[in-house]
C-alpha cells in the first residue's frame, strides 16, 4: 500500500493550460495521456520519481462522465473552479476494500498512442465524493513498465501533501494505518474548518520545494 498519484480536477482554462500551469512550477515537460471511456474523463500525465505521478483530468461531453462516479467527482471539482481532487493509494489486492465497501471494484483503461493499453480496476471514488480527505484505491494490471510514471524520466518527486481532515479516519478507510500509504511523505493534518479535502502538495525540484 503506497501513494501511487494524485489528481488534479481541470481548470476552466482547459486541460492543456491547466497542465502547462501546474509543469511550468515543477519544471517537468507534461506527456498527454488519453481518454478513459469507462468514466468520460480524459487526462494528462506528470511523470514523478518514486513510481509515482500527477494527474491532471478533464471531465467529457459524454454519457459515461453522468453514471462513473470517477467522470462525477471530476465534474464537480472542475466546476467549483478545478484544483486538487484527491490522492490514489496502490494496492496488492482490491478484495479487502471489496468485501469491506461490498461492491467490486470497477475496471479502467485508456490507449496509448503508440496502441498499447494501461489497464487497472479502482474503488473509493464514493467515498471520496462524500469525503475528499479519503484516497480512492487502486490496482494496475497492466505491467510495472507501463505505469504512468514511466512515461519520461524525472528528477521531480513528491514531497508531502496537506490534508483537511483526521488520520484516523483515514486510517479507518484504509483498514490500516495510513502512516502505511504514505511512507516517507509528510503530511500536514488540518482539521477541517469547512470541507475536507487535499488542500495542496509539494514537490522535491531541482530548485528547491514547490507547493501547489
């Protein structure tokens, strides 16, 4: 159990401005990634050291994005004026989150331009929606060597996040201690005052810490 991403919900300028914004701090030359038809979003990658990454996603015109909570979640951000989603926790095994939520997980993909194809099943996006401090949890199938990470070399890695919320409830949704996920990250917990929620992450760069 680690970060594996975290995502953020488009702007109203649009993905590409809203991806350049966020690759310009981070000095990182952002690579397009592409369209999940299961939940009507479309997004692009900032590759990460670590094996981790950030995702800049953009919710469709399109029926999936109105049933996927995944295409609801990302629409309801982007119209509160976009900014940080959430944080995704990898996985082994999807089953104890299964049991736990009672409801599978649900499958995801999206091609690559050269025609290969990530593939992955996620679940917790529900309980991100009514809840965004929690992650939502994820499995890839598709092999280390196509996670999103991998797509350009990098000397920038995730540093920490700061999370409006309690770890104990994190802790609770995890079914383990969240000090498990988040590793060597450090995480500032703020009660939250208002709506809880990733409030923002920092970044190890060559020129220094940057948050966002």
């Amino acid at each position: 159990m680690r970060v594996d991403h975290v995502s953020y919900a488009c702007r109203p300028e649009g993905l590409a401005a809203t991806t350049e914004g966020i690759a310009d701090q981070l000095g990182i030359e952002p690579v397009k990634g592409g369209v999940h038809p299961r939940f009507g979003t479309r997004n692009m990658i900032l590759p990460l050291t670590n094996h981790q990454y950030v995702e800049v996603v953009e919710v469709l015109e399109h029926p999936a994005a109105e049933k996927a909570p995944f295409g609801q979640a990302v629409r309801a951000r982007s119209q509160a004026g976009g900014g940080w989603m959430g944080w995704v926790v990898e996985v082994d095994d999807l089953a104890p989150f299964e049991d736990r939520l009672g409801r599978r997980a649900v499958p995801g993909h999206r091609v690559f331009p050269d025609g290969r194809c990530l593939e992955w099943h996620q679940i917790g996006v529900r309980g991100l929606m009514a809840d965004p401090q929690l992650p939502f949890m994820v499995h890839f199938d598709s092999g280390p060597e196509m996670h999103p990470s991998q797509a350009r070399i990098t000397d920038v890695g995730l540093a920490g996040m700061c999370i409006a919320g309690a770890p104990e409830r994190v802790t609770e949704w995890l079914g383990a201690p969240v000090e498990t996920a988040l590793d060597q990250l450090s995480v500032d917990w703020r009660y939250p005052a208002g709506t809880p929620g990733l409030l923002s992450v920092s970044f190890t760069t060559p020129d220094g810490l940057v948050t966002i």
